[in-house]
C-alpha cells in the first residue's frame, strides 16, 4: 500500500508575500489541502493566505475546529478530523495542512 505524505506548512505572520518559497512549491505539488477553520463560521486565516499559491482545481478542505475549552467537544473534533487526514493520506495522496505562523515537527 503507497501512503501519501503529510507537509505542515507555516503561512507566516498573515501576509502571502512571506511564505518561503519551499512551502510555495510544495503548495503547488500536493493533492489536497487541509486547513484549520472554526466551526462557528468556517473562516480560515491561513487558507486565505495561502490561497494564492494553490494550483488551479486544488482540493481544499476545511477542518472545523471549535473554538472552546469543552475537553469532549475539541476531542470530538481532534479525532474526526485526523480521520480525515488519515483517509487522504491512506488512498496515497500527498496532502498539506496550512496553519499560521510555524508549525511544530510532524512525527510519522
């Protein structure tokens, strides 16, 4: 079975002129597109950033993410949402998860 590869990709401060150069072509390479949106209105800052360097027909998923300190609820959310990813990565598609600033060392 070929899995994909999962790149966390740093959008920087909020402005998509700052975006390394790396990330911009990984951006370009990958399958699908995964970012962060809270659920209460589906907006997502580091999609916005980043939009502008998705390659035309990219897949773009949203992950809703409650904004909450309800320890079930985010679980909830934590565990549908790493399904998501997993399922992606499980048909052998390369995916990016876009967050603000840098991201910490994914562990595989």
């Amino acid at each position: 079975m070929n899995t994909g590869t999962l790149f966390g990709i740093g959008v920087g401060p909020g402005d998509p002129d700052l975006i390394t150069l790396k990330a911009a072509n990984i951006l370009k390479q990958v399958d699908v597109v995964f970012a962060a949106a809270s659920t209460k209105n589906g907006y997502s800052l580091a999609e916005e950033i980043a939009s502008t360097h998705l390659k035309d027909g990219m897949l773009l998923v949203r992950l809703g993410f409650p904004m909450t300190r309800g320890t079930e609820k985010l679980q909830t959310a934590w565990e549908e949402n790493a399904r998501t990813v997993v399922d992606t990565l499980r048909k052998g598609k390369d995916a990016a998860f876009v967050t603000i600033g840098d991201t910490a060392p994914l562990v595989t």
